[in-house]
C-alpha cells in the first residue's frame, strides 16, 4: 500500500476498479481506456501481486509497447509500484545497444519484461531471450501498435509464447483490426470500457477557425495570452516540427521538438527537460509523442488537424490525465471542416469556437456551412510580436508551391 500511495494513487481510477478483479481472477481482459486513466496500474498491480507467488529470475509477464517511451514509462511503473516485492521489470526496445540489454538479461533475470515488438523479436532470433515461462500477455495501446504496422509481429511473438497463458489487451479505440485480434487471441475475455473510448471528460475543447498563412501567428498569440502552462503542440511532419520549435524558441519560448531523426539518446534528453519543466512547449508527430505520460500537460495544440478522430482522442489524452483538467486547442482551417465534424461526432456536439486578437484585420475563415467568414477587428501589438506576425505569414507566402488562397464560405 505505501508503493501505492507514493505512486499517488488515494483511490482506484475507474478503469483499476473495473479491470483488477477480472484479471487477478485469470481471466482474459479486453480494456477500452485512454492514456491517462490510469490503466497502466490497472494491469502492473494485478501482474506484481500474481508474480509473488511462483518462480522467480525468470520472464514471467510480458508487456508490448508500441513505443520506446511507453515502454520505459511502463517499466518505471512496474519499478514504483514493486520496489518492495523483489520482482524486477527491464524495458527492451530499439535504438540502444543490442549487446547491452542482452548484458542486462543475463544479469538481472527480470521477471517482467516490457518490450516494442521490433527489438523482441531480434533478441528471440539471436536465443538471447526465451517467452516459454510467460504467464501473462499485455498488449497496451493495441490500437497503436497496429497503426504502427506491428500486427505481424505481435502474432509472430503471440505464436512463441506457451499456450496456456493470460492475454490483457488495452486500447483507447476499437477498430475492426483490434476486434479481431481479441477474438483470434483471447478467450471470452471480460470486457471493461471507460467513457465508450471518447475523448476524456475532463478535457475542454476549443476550436479556433484560422487560414493556414494566419497559424504561426495566431499560435504566437495563444501562447503568450492563453497556454501559458505546459504545452505539448502537434504537427504533420517531421520537418515541421522542427522548424516550428526553432520558431517558437527565437521568439523567447522554452521550446523543444520531437521527431523520428532524433537518436534515442536526444529523445530522452528532449523529454528529460519537458518532464523537468526546463522546456515548457514540446513540438512532436503523432508517432514521437505516443507514450508520453506527463501529468503537468495542461494545453494539447493541434496546430495541424490530425488525420483520424482516433489520432484525436490520442493526442488530447496527453492533457486532462488523472482526473486532472486540461485543453484541448486545434487551428482549424477551411480544409479541416470535414474531419472536423468527425470529430465533433466523437465528442458528441459542436466544438466552441473562439477567435484570437492578433496584430491587424485577418481573415477569420467559417468552418461552419451557410456562414460567411469574419474580418476580426483586432489590437495592436508591441514591435518583436508585430516582426515575429509578418516574418511567419511572409515566410509562408513566399514558399514554393504553398500559394495562400481567399476563403469565403458560400451562403
């Protein structure tokens, strides 16, 4: 109970009170949860009370990750919620040396191991690991891992674990893949959803319409005036994210990205500073932010519309985690109206729009039908705001191919 405590939990999450007894009981476990919620102890509590009891210095549970953060979080899970039961939990995955975590499982004979399939499947290949003692399967964020291309991989690992096993899955969507993979896999597994895997319900949403020329800028604004706490910003690309946290960081902000052309060891430097606060904006894709569990997150800014309501719900999961509060603000253009009344369905009703003051009249465009747009009075600025406004919407304007065009919605 004192690990428990430290960890920070007074009271079981919804998702623990509802999963922990199915799975202490053995049984087979579909969880619909979204990051967050506390899932991850829902599954390492009942795993470590499991473990007590049988063998040790051998891999009794094994947890696939979609990504190289989730697992080393989950890994630390394991470690702060067990650091009085003697069981011990080593994180594998790509990026690092393979001959060091082949040191590491020679000597430290972890009970738990939390892996990304990729870098498992090369241990297994070299014999320098064996599943033949697991137990207990957990695949977390299912959902993910598929987008990610990992569904052949995780029946190649399902096929080399012993038949008799218990196999949790955790996902924060149900698409067709991930039902079918549960009905391949899992025996009449017990089924535990929270909030039918919308977005959190302590997550406020707000939409500002705007014109792709207009978006540094008005991110500018939201910054200075409104995400004044720690920010975890979304883009398409990799390239963008960088350029936007160079950007970011020239107008005065702490600001850092994360992207696929990082090396493992910057990544987990860029994140050290956002978990320390030394860095207060975190530029990242969708794929580089996937695990990121940071309780401080207070603003999640879309400032490209993600491509699936799904990718929705799993970039506004950084924010509102725990039952804390949080912001959810996406910069929406007129090409964004048709995804974003997707996901308005999934939110269930129409997202608040708001329009921000910037530095001259914009164009503030309708994402609404039979709407016309807005020319929005707006306040002036000092000089460095009023430098950084027109050097964006000139750097865009004048980019190859990237011609702005004149919104006006039809009547």
């Amino acid at each position: 109970m004192d690990a428990i405590e430290h960890a920070g939990y007074t009271e079981p999450t919804p998702i623990q009170a509802q999963a922990i007894d199915p799975i202490l009981e053995g049984k087979d476990l579909l969880g619909l949860a979204q990051t967050g919620t506390g899932k991850t102890a829902a599954f390492a509590l009942p795993i470590l009370q499991r473990l007590l009891s049988g063998k040790r210095c051998i891999a009794r549970a094994l947890v696939l990750s979609p990504t190289r953060e989730l697992a080393e979080q989950t890994r630390k899970a394991f470690e702060s919620l067990g650091k009085e039961t003697g069981l011990f939990a080593l994180s594998i995955y790509g990026g690092v040396s393979v001959s060091a975590q082949i040191r590491s499982l020679k000597r430290d004979m972890p009970e738990i191991i939390v892996a990304c399939p990729g870098r498992l499947l090369d241990l297994m290949g070299q014999h320098a690991i064996t599943l033949k003692d697991i137990e207990i399967l957990v695949l977390d964020e299912a959902d993910q891992m598929f987008d990610m291309g990992f569904l052949p991989s995780i029946k190649k690992i399902i096929g080399s674990l012993p038949a008799h096993h218990q196999t949790l899955m955790f996902s924060a969507t149900l698409p067709a893949e991930i039902r079918s993979l549960a009905r391949e896999f899992q025996k009449e597994p017990a089924r535990v959803e929270i909030s039918n895997s919308h977005p959190v319900e302590t997550v406020n949403h707000i939409v500002y319409p705007v014109l792709q020329v207009d978006k540094y800028a008005l991110l500018s604004e939201i910054l200075q005036n409104t995400a004044t706490g720690q920010a975890l910003i979304f883009v398409r690309t990799k390239h963008r994210a960088q350029r936007l946290a160079v950007h970011l960081s020239e107008e005065g902000h702490l600001a850092a990205s994360l992207h696929g052309n990082l090396s493992q060891a910057q990544r987990d430097k860029t994140m050290q500073k956002f978990r320390s606060g030394n860095v207060r904006i975190m530029v990242a894709t969708d794929i580089a932010a996937r695990g990121i569990d940071i309780s401080g997150i207070s603003h999640v800014i879309n400032f490209d519309m993600p491509d699936s309501p799904e990718a929705y719900t799993h970039r506004i999961g950084r924010t509102g985690r725990m039952m804390h509060s949080g912001t959810a603000l996406t910069l929406a253009t007129p090409e964004d109206r048709s995804m974003l009344k997707t996901i308005e369905r999934l939110v269930g009703g129409q997202i608040e729009r708001k329009v921000v003051p910037l530095l001259s009249s914009i164009t503030v465009p309708s994402l609404d039908d039979g709407k016309k747009v807005i020319r929005a009075p707006l306040p002036k600025h000092n000089a460095a705001h009023k430098s950084a406004y027109s050097s964006s919407r000139h750097a865009v304007r004048h980019t190859p191919g990237r011609q702005p065009k004149e919104y006006i919605s039809i009547p």
